[in-house]
C-alpha cells in the first residue's frame, strides 16, 4: 500500500505535508515545535517499528502511543498502519485504531475516529485510501473501504464503503458525487 523511505525522510516528510496543507504555517521551525499532529505522528512512526520489530517490542510501543496520547490528545495505535505524507490538522480527539489502514496525501481533522464496530479479533478498522480529506468530529466504522479522492464532511458517521471520487455526509453518511447529488437516487428526478 505503501512506497518505502527511510525512516529520516519520513519524518522530514511528516513536517513538510503539514507546512504544505496548513495555510496558517509561518514556518517549518514553528510546525516542528507546536504542532501535535506532527508530534503524534512521528511518535507513531517509532512506535510503528517498535511493533513490527519484535514481540517484546510490543508493550513499549503501546506505552509509547499512550504517553503521546497523554500529551497531544491523539491515539494513533502503533499497529495502525498510515501512508506518507498524512496531515492531522489540530488532532486534539483523533483516533486510529490498530487495524485501520491509511493512504498517502490523506488530511485527518480534530475529532476524528477510525474505529470499530467489533470486538472481534482481525480487520476491524477501515481502510482509507489516497487523497481522503476527513472533516471535524467524523466517525468512520467498521472494516469498510473508502475510496481515493473522497471527502468525508464534519460530523459525518460513515459505517458503509464510499467509492472514489465521492463525498460522504450525514447520519448516518451517504455518499454524494461532486454535483451534491445522493448517488443511490435517480438523477431524473432532479430535473
């Protein structure tokens, strides 16, 4: 899912999507001190590895992504896995959890869950693809898949698989093409 870099490159470009995406960035030096989003996300980098390295690795990673959370306010599990160049704008109230799998050029806003519906062992979160803006206060359930180049709208809860290109609002969320239209209704009778 995912192209390799090292694990230095990865860090440097952690900091440069989220100088790129946030128009109030005045500077890389500034991101790098006081943005917990990029905090959070080089703490789960470290932790990843940690959690893929070793069984014994295990619980210290765990520990380190609940020290992290304690400090930001968002709980990415080092089993998680997260593409380049994720943007976690704010993040207070962000989690993702260990099954969740996300794509590159993805932007994660405050509040946001990817979680699950199940208790059950294996795939339990979702999978979100490339180019995926998730609003404020979205909750995305389940081990369902969202598409490359969607947009999830603030608030929405989406428990249903959205296809590329579309965006998904509501409560329980539907997807709409780009036109605004439901893609579940005849476009006939919009005429």
């Amino acid at each position: 899912m995912h192209n390799r870099i090292s694990f230095t490159e990865q860090l440097k470009e952690d900091l440069q999507a989220a100088v790129n995406h946030d128009p109030a960035a005045r500077s890389t030096f500034e991101v790098a001190l006081v943005y917990p989003g990029v905090h959070a996300l080089w703490a789960y980098r470290l932790s990843h590895i940690m959690w893929t390295k070793s069984i014994l690795l295990k619980l210290p990673a765990r520990l380190l992504s609940q020290i992290v959370r304690s400090v930001t306010g968002i709980e990415i599990h080092p089993g998680a896995q997260l593409g380049r160049r994720l943007f976690i704008d704010h993040g207070m109230g962000v989690v993702i959890g260990e099954t969740a799998e996300v794509g590159e050029d993805v932007t994660i806003f405050h509040g946001t869950t990817l979680g699950g519906t199940s208790m059950k062992k294996g795939k339990r979160h979702p999978t979100i693809g490339n180019r995926v803006t998730i609003g404020s206060g979205a909750k995305v359930l389940g081990p369902i898949v969202v598409g490359d180049d969607v947009q999830i709208g603030a608030n929405a809860v989406v428990v249903k698989d959205v296809p590329d290109g579309m965006v998904a609002v509501g409560i329980p969320a539907k997807n709409r093409n780009a036109a605004g239209m439901d893609i579940n209704i005849d476009p006939a009778i919009y005429i």
